[in-house]
C-alpha cells in the first residue's frame, strides 16, 4: 500500500481548538466523554501549544490508573516532585478525607504556588476510575480556594460533578463533552485529505455515519485503509477492531513484547527492557511508539497504552501458559521492590503467587505502605501463603504482627507468634543474637495485646530489653504514642481507686519501652502524673509535672506527648481565667504543628479547643466540622476516639442538645468499655446527669451523678465536677445536703467556685456579658444577635417579635451607642463595640 506520513499524527478540529483555548479562562474545567474520543490527546495537543507560546507556566499531569485512593494520594504528590518541600508536606497530610484537611491542602499548595506566581495547569486524567464521593469534595473545595492562577483540567468518561454541583460552580467551570470532542462529516473528510488518503464521498458519508464521528472509529478505520485499501465493517465491537487493526498485523516479535508491557499501566522504557530481557526492547518501544497512536509517551519518558488497547493485549496476556504469567508477574514485583514502590510490588507478587517475593517486600516495606484499604488482601496473603514458605521468613512474621494490631485482627497476631516460634526452632542460619532480636520484636508487638494495661504492657517490654541489642523494629519512633488521644490520663486510668498505684506504674515501667523503642512516648509518665494532679484541683504539682513531662518529650521529639502537655496548660490557664493565654497558645500549638508536618494532630487541637469552648459554654467558637459533629473525619486512631466523643458530649451540652446527648448513651458505653477508660466514664454520667436535669428528670439526674462521683472519688478526681457546675451545682448541694458524699462534695465546691468565677470573666471581658452599654435587656438582646451576623428576619423569628419592631429596636440601638454610617458598617462596628467574634 502506499506511504501515509501523516496517519499517526494528531488532529484537532477548528471547532475543538476554540473550546480548548477557552480553559486559560476559568478556574476549572471538565472534559467528559466515552472512551476513545481522544480527550487525553486533545488537551496534550492544548498543553504543548500552549507551553510554546508562554515561557513561564507549569503545566503538571496526573495519570489516575486504579481506583485505589492510596495510589491516587501518591499520584497526587508525584504530580508535584518540582515542588520538594510541598510533596513531602502533603506526605506527611495523607490523602485529605475533611473539609478541615482539604482546607489545609488548598493554604498548602497557595503557599507553594505562589513563590512563582506564573499560571499553573493541573491536568487529572482519568477520573472515572475514583468514586465520585471519595474525589468530588476534594476538587469542590480546590476549586474554590486555589489562586486565580491556578487551573484544574480534569478528563473522565462520566460526568464529574452533579447537576447541583455545576450549578454551583456556574462560569468558574468550563465544561468540554463528546459532542465537541465528536468529528462532523466536513471534519472528517479534512482528516482524510490531511492523511493522504483519497476516499470518495460516498465513503465518507458512510465514515461518518457508522463511527458516528468517534476518533478511535475513525482511526482504525484509516489504518485498516492503508494497510490493506479496505474500510472495516460496521461492527460496534471497537475491541474487535483494534485485535484485527492494531495486533494482528504486528510482527510476531512486536506483539509478544506489547502483550508483556502491556500487563502494567505504565513504564518506562528501562521497565520494559528488564521485564522483556532482551537487547532489542528499545528498537521495539520505539517502532511501536511511532507507527500506533494508541501508545504514548509523555515528556517525562512514561509510555502507556491506551485502555482499550491495555484491555486486548490483557485478553492475550491471560491465555498465555500459568508459568509465563507467573514469571512475568514475579519479574513486574521485583523491578517495583529495587524502586522501592512497595504498593504495586505486593501486588505484582501477588498476581504471581510468589509469596517469598510478597513476604520479601514486607520485610523491606515493614509494611508502612500498606492501610485500611489493604487490609482484606493483606488478610487474604497470608490465609493463602502456605505455612512452610512463612516459616522461611521470620523478619516478615514479626512485621506481620504489628500491622495485624493495626488492622484488629487479634488471632492472626497469635498466629503469627505461633508460626515465629516454629520458624526458629527450625532456622539454622541465624545467630543466637538475631533470633533473640526477633523475639524481642515479638514481644513488643505482642504488648500491644495488653494496651492500657500498663503492668502487663511492661512485662513483654522486659522481657524485650532482656533480648533485644538494638531498637525494635516493631515500633516507629516518630509515629503518635498517643494515638492522636488529648489525655495520658483519659487513655490509661482504667480502674477507679488505682491511680496512685497506676502513676506508680508509669514511672516503673516506662523506661523499659523507651530502652527498646529509642524514647517513643518519652516524657508519658510525668504528663499522666500531672493529668492527674489537675483533676485534683493540685494546680502547681500539675504545673511542675506538665513542665516536666514537656522537657522530656522535646528531648526525643514526641510531638503527640508534647500536644497532651499543651493541652493540660491550656486547661490550667482556663481554670484560672486567662483566656489571653488560651488564645495566643493555641494559635502558636497550630503553628507548631504545621511546621513540624503534625497534620493529624490538628485534628486533636480541635478536639482539645471545641471542649474548652464547650466548658466556656459558647460552642460556636469550636471547630466547624467538630460542632457539626463529623467525628467519623477526624484523623484519631481507635484507642483516641473515647475522648473523641467525651468531648464532642460536651459540646452537645453546651448548644443545649439535651436529648441529643441522652441519645448518645449506648454507643459511649460501648466504646468506653473495650479499653475500660474510667475518666471517659464519669465525663459521661456527668454529662448525662446535666442533660436529664435541663429536661426535668431529676431522679434520673441524681442517680447518674452519683454514679459519676462512686467511679472518681476514690481516686480523688474532682475537676470534671468543678468544670461542670454551671449544669450540676445545685444537684451537688442537694447530694450533699443528704449526706452523700458529703465531705468530698465539700472539696468540689470550691474549685466549681473558682472555675464559675473565671467562666463568667471570661465571658465578660471577651464577649461583654453583663454589661449593658446603657441599653435596656431587650435592646441588648437584639443587639448581641445583630454583632453576630444576624438579619432582621433571623432576629425576629428568633425572639418572637415582627421585622419592623427588630429593625426600628436596631435603629434605637445605634442612635444609643453613637453608631452611624452604612447598615453593614454599623454591624461591624457594633460586633467591634460588643467584643463578639465570629
């Protein structure tokens, strides 16, 4: 046939370009078509036009490949490796599942961005393949917050957004779709005649009309030409087409090499060299490249497939022989295992049953890289691996301990200890010392069995120090010692009337963990000794101890020990009436925490401030998402969410959900439990107590309450009471006046005292309760809900009065105060004069 130079080279239409050139306009934009209608090509062709007309722009690519939002998270970061400190910052964030964290992203990516200040062009292709409620909030939110000059091209075969969405997106998303992407009968014909090939009208009406203007239809159809001077019939199968256009007529050589790089969703060409193993991988990649549209190669040397390619060379990759595939697979494991990319290596091991090779990578990974979207097939390896391939690699079983705690598979932990055991009866290899630093690996993955119970803990942290010459590798030392929990207290008081004996503890025990895990957690001891100082109202020894625990964890870095230390000073500040104190600290904790990339710890900032506004009783100063109750986003491990939903039971009394919190009795009870945490316990009969008084069951109230004080006082803990006594004083004097607990309530009388004293000043100096500015206590009333933002018709709605009364109150109210100027103004002014903050 004849020589047709042009057939493999990229056509846009008029029609096309004009919608592509339209993307510099706006913040966002969707391209959305079904499969083959060339959207990747089309804005590549856009990206490099572009590029040469403007030198300073950056235009970034993410390719996504599988719906996995591990893989996607990593994808994202890659997109960015020109920007070195702002991958490792969103590294450290982990893929943003809040608004919270999705904010923090956008003030992330601002502040890189904005070093340069040139346009930047983010490119995501293939976002069909992630759910759209684990991808849409995220790019809502981006879309919104990023610079001007900062634009999102996304591509997907389904729509992105719903029609809600767009709606609210309005002009600020360009939306490109099939029906521009789709070739009209004029269109097609200047394609053919740009290709060279001479096909007459008829031809082309008929083109046109059975490919219904789709690209890859239309493609195939002019390669089928030229190779054999014959259109394809009008078969719908596209995969059809493409086995008889695209690899049937390739040399034998050729197609055995596309079908083996074809089993990955992208590589580079030294990837395909060391999986095809033979010299002429290059020549090959290269002759492929050039003469098949349907394998790209963009400018950072990744070549891919198109899908539906990918998916027919798939097809023939599976019937080859099991020991062709198998090898292919373990080969595909072991190239991603030298590059360090664990996730597809577990995989690609996997795929191949090669379980040394899967076992390999989790000792390499110590299986870091894996997460809660892994732990089925994580499960699933190791039910399948027989028994004598474990019991060859005992580094693995040990790794496999720790992330079993992780995942809350507690048999397999004991399984795994079983089958380490054996291994090393029957290893030969080992020294006598490396067979005893796995078992002290063991045995402190093993303590993990006993969390919280702090005697028993310690007995495995011995026994690991008797063995081990060097740190565990079952612990990492930068990791949360907290779990991301507020309170050492909160976490490990289990049993009422020990905590004496458990300080004691602490102080005798952590010192064997800190030996064998490099100081991870140091300072706990002293932190959980002034935790409990404080709830005894002993105010300077919980000051000394807190100081103390705060020195010891800087020394080793701890910043989850060093938060708990913070916490407990903002409590004192509180309970003293230094809220100055309060406010300028935890700006400055916020800080530290982003500086130092402690992004989950934020969440626990929040946790800590929407309680203390909780005890300050004005819950509209707490954290968004924490006041909207949107604990399951919160970025805490299991062991933290007890005090997760003892605060957040807080601040339901502070926004006066009595029944809310009622309602929320079981699901407590059942949580607090599982690792018996005693102050959770008496926070809730507490708060209980306080939610059947404000509905009028007394009884009920007494009883919780009384409970509350059986579960504390033995061991002295009377600040929860003191905090609470704007809810329960009255019920404490009448416990008393009955002769129980008569002498202890004496004690929390005082410091309830103390504490509604530093409330109220608070409250005062801040947000000018009390005083009257010489307004009458209606004016007043109207006048502290129009500082905060409300309208006339909010206001009025809210105290039962007509529009016009609130609006001719307000006009008195701003006469009296010597306020004028514009409406909004004047609200500005009255929000500044009344000390209200949003």
């Amino acid at each position: 046939m004849g020589y047709y130079p042009h057939l493999n080279d990229i056509y846009i239409t008029e029609r096309l370009k004009e919608r592509l050139f339209e993307i510099s306009n706006h913040p966002i934009t969707t391209v959305t078509a079904p499969m083959g209608f060339g959207k990747t090509t089309a804005v590549n062709w856009w990206a490099k036009r572009l590029a040469k007309k403007h030198n300073k722009l950056t235009v970034l690519r993410q390719m996504i490949v599988t719906d996995s939002v591990t893989d996607f998270w990593s994808g994202f970061c890659r997109a960015f490796k020109s920007y070195p400190e702002l991958t490792e910052q969103m590294k450290a964030l982990g893929y943003p599942k809040d608004a919270q964290a999705i904010s923090l992203l956008a003030e992330m990516l601002s502040d890189a961005l904005s070093q340069s200040a040139c346009p930047v062009y983010f490119i995501m292709d293939d976002l069909h393949l992630l759910e759209k409620s684990i991808v849409t909030p995220l790019l809502l939110l981006l879309s919104r917050n990023l610079p001007d000059y900062v634009h999102l091209i996304l591509l997907s075969r389904n729509q992105i957004f719903n029609e809600k969405d767009r709606m609210c997106l309005g002009n600020l998303n360009c939306e490109i779709g099939a029906d521009d992407l789709r070739l009209n009968r004029q269109e097609l014909e200047a394609y053919a005649y740009r290709c060279g090939l001479a096909a007459s009208s008829e031809e082309m009406d008929t083109l046109a009309l059975t490919s219904e203007g789709w690209i890859s239809m239309v493609y195939l159809n002019f390669k089928s030409y030229t190779q054999s001077g014959h259109w394809l019939s009008g078969s719908s199968d596209i995969f059809t087409l493409i086995h008889q256009v695209l690899l049937t007529p390739l040399p034998e050589r050729q197609r055995e090499f596309l079908i083996l790089v074809g089993m990955t969703d992208e590589f580079t060409a030294e990837q395909a060299a060391y999986l095809w193993q033979d010299l002429d991988a290059e020549d090959l990649l290269d002759s492929l490249s050039k003469n098949n549209a349907f394998i790209t190669r963009n400018e950072n040397g990744i070549y891919r497939c198109h899908h539906m390619l990918r998916h027919c060379v798939r097809l023939m990759f599976a019937e080859k022989p099991e020991d062709y595939r198998r090898e292919s697979y373990s080969r595909l494991g072991n190239w991603h295992l030298g590059q360090q990319e664990y996730i597809p290596s577990y995989f690609a091991f996997a795929a191949a049953t090669d379980f040394p090779g899967l076992l390999a990578t989790l000792t390499k990974d110590k299986a870091k890289s894996l997460n809660s979207e892994h732990s089925q097939a994580f499960f699933d390896w190791l039910t399948e691996c027989p028994e004598e391939i474990l019991l060859k690699h005992p580094p693995a079983l040990v790794v496999c301990m720790v992330k079993m705690f992780s995942f809350h598979n507690i048999p397999e932990i004991k399984r795994m200890k079983s089958l380490l055991l054996k291994a090393l009866e029957q290893d030969t290899d080992l020294t006598p010392q490396e067979r005893d630093n796995l078992l002290g690996d063991a045995e402190v993955a093993e303590s993990f069995l006993a969390y919280n119970d702090i005697s028993a803990m310690s007995a495995y942290h011995r026994r690991a120090c008797s063995l081990l010459d060097r740190t565990t590798m079952s612990i990492d030392p930068k990791g949360a010692w907290t779990f991301s929990a507020p309170s050492i207290l909160m976490m490990y008081h289990r049993q009422p009337g020990y905590a004496d004996s458990e300080t004691a503890e602490m102080k005798e025990c952590m010192p064997y963990y800190y030996q064998v895990s490099d100081g991870h957690g140091n300072g706990a001891e002293y932190s959980f000794a002034a935790d409990l100082f404080y709830e005894r109202g002993e105010m300077i020894d919980a000051d000394i101890s807190n100081r103390m625990a705060l020195s010891a964890a800087r020394r080793k870095n701890q910043h989850s020990v060093m938060l708990c230390c913070e916490f407990l000073d903002l409590r004192i500040a509180l309970f003293h009436g230094d809220y100055e104190k309060v406010k300028q600290r935890s700006t400055e904790i916020r800080e530290w925490l982003y500086k130092e990339r402690q992004y989950t710890l934020l969440n626990t900032l929040d946790m800590c401030m929407g309680f203390l506004h909780a005890l300050l009783c004005i819950p509209e100063f707490a954290p968004k998402w924490f006041a909207e109750g949107k604990l399951s986003e919160a970025l805490v491990m299991f062991p933290a969410t007890p005090m997760l939903h003892t605060f957040y039971n807080q601040l339901l009394l502070a926004q006066g959900e009595w029944t809310a919190v009622l309602a929320r009795r079981e699901e407590c009870e059942r949580l607090y439990v599982v690792y018996h945490n005693v102050l959770c316990e008496i926070w809730l009969h507490i708060q209980l107590a306080a939610a059947l008084e404000q509905l009028g069951r007394h009884e009920g109230a007494r009883r919780e309450l009384r409970l509350a004080l059986q579960l504390a006082l033995p061991d002295d803990i009377l600040l929860p009471f003191a905090e609470s006594e704007i809810y329960i004083l009255e019920l404490l004097k009448e416990l008393q006046g009955i002769g129980v607990y008569a002498e202890e309530i004496e004690h929390i009388l005082p410091l309830a005292e103390q504490f509604r004293t530093a409330r109220e000043n608070i409250r005062r100096e801040y947000l000018g309760e009390n005083e009257t500015y010489g307004l009458s206590e209606r004016e007043l009333e109207i006048a502290r809900l129009a500082a905060r933002r409300k309208t006339n018709l909010e206001i009025a709605e809210e105290l039962h009065l007509a529009e016009g009364t609130v609006r001719n109150q307000l006009s008195r109210i701003f006469d009296k105060l010597g306020i004028g100027g514009e409406g909004k103004n004047k609200r500005n002014l009255l929000e500044d004069l009344l000390k209200i903050k949003k």
